[in-house]
C-alpha cells in the first residue's frame, strides 16, 4: 500500500532541474508532497486532489494523474535551499482519508 | 504563534520500562497523528485520531497506545511490549483527516 518513490536519492547543482515520481499500485483519492530538511519536522508543499490537476509552490511544481495513480514533483532552477528529503503521501481512493507515505527522495543541490 | 509542541526532545527508556511521548496543538485542529520514523523507511502510522475520545490504530499500532481526552492534546505512550522503540516520533495534526499536515519538531528515543 505505501507509494512507491523515485529516484531514492538525486544530487543536482544549483540552478538544474529534478523530477521526484510517486506512484501507487492503488486508486488515489489524493497525493500530498512535504519536504523535510535534516534535524527539522517535515513542512507541508501541496495537495492534489484532481486528476491531472497541478500546483506550484515557489519553483516547485507538481502534477497528479489519476489514471495512472501516479504524482511527479518538479523542482525547476534549483536553489540550495531545496535540499532535504521529499516525501509524496497518498489518500486511496476507498475512503477513510488515511494518508500513506512513501520512503522519501533524498535532494542535494550543491553550489 | 500557533503550533505543535512536542516533548521531551530526546528520551531514554530502560528495557521494560513504558514512556509517555507529549504532544500538544493550538491550531484548533480536530485530527491528530504519531508517526514513527525509521533511517530509509519513510512516515509510518502509529495512531490516529479524527475527533476527541476517538482513535484508530495506523499500520504499525503494536506495542503502542495513546489517548484523545482534550482536544490539544495526544500523548503516546510506548509500552514494554514494544521491542524495537528506537527511532524519531512525529506527532502531527490537520484540521480534519485528509487535510494537510502540521509536523511537531519530533522526539528521539533511544534504549538504554
């Protein structure tokens, strides 16, 4: 049931581009995106609710197909402070709104 | 300033021993949460609560418990029974289930 996410782990340098993918062998109702840097409480990013519905936080963006029961996080221009650990957590689609997180994508942007 | 408040930071507990994770909200949120996070593994769901006097096991609620008397408050309690307690625990809250999540700062515990 836990959303699977890809890639575990991706070092970019300042200024490039990260796509995080999240996808879930399951119907999802809902897919959220946090971000955790290290020693601190995870920090709520956006939710999707729609199918193909997509947000934007900063230069973060995200999309939602539900027809695949899949979410990707885009991280455009990188900047320093998107370091930290990305985690996508799912709703299914059966009710109960319990929400499931993935394992984490671990982010270094390097200067 | 609104916020969750979690205590103590760090907690060592001696084998069979039960300890008390405190958790405390002022965002006036109904839902509650305690997660358990282990290095590579990700959130795990201890307990949930959708409303005071109300809670639900998560995917992991072995060898603990917790309580919803106030609506605040959600301590968790992790009991002897629990044979692998060493890890970060996350206490959260939204205003009802599904909604965004507000994380405290967490409680490390460690087994003396």
């Amino acid at each position: 049931q836990q959303p699977v996410q890809s890639p575990q782990a991706v070092i970019l340098r300042e200024g490039e581009d990260a796509v995080i993918n999240c996808s879930s062998s399951k119907a999802l109702y809902s897919v959220h995106w946090y971000r955790q840097k290290h020693g601190e409480a995870p920090v709520f990013l956006m939710i999707l609710l729609k199918g193909g519905e997509q947000k934007g936080h900063e230069k973060i963006s995200a999309s939602f197909n539900e027809k695949k029961q899949q979410s990707s996080l885009y991280l455009t221009a990188s900047q320093l402070s998107y370091s930290g650990t990305y985690f996508c957590g799912t709703e299914l689609n059966t009710g109960g709104f319990k929400t499931i997180f993935g394992a984490g994508t671990r982010l270094f942007v390097k200067a | 300033d609104g916020g969750i408040t979690q205590s103590p930071k760090y907690l060592f507990r001696k084998e069979g021993q039960n300890v008390t994770l405190s958790c405390e909200q002022n965002l006036n949120h109904d839902a509650m949460y305690w997660y358990r996070q282990d290095p590579g593994q990700g959130l795990r769901l201890i307990y949930y609560s959708q409303i005071v006097n109300d809670f639900q096991k998560g995917d992991i609620a072995e060898g603990y418990s917790v309580s919803r008397e106030k609506k605040e408050s959600f301590p968790l309690t992790v009991t002897s029974a629990q044979k692998n307690p060493t890890a970060f625990y996350l206490c959260a809250s939204s205003f009802a289930l599904g909604q965004p999540q507000h994380f405290g700062d967490g409680t490390r515990l460690s087994i003396l």
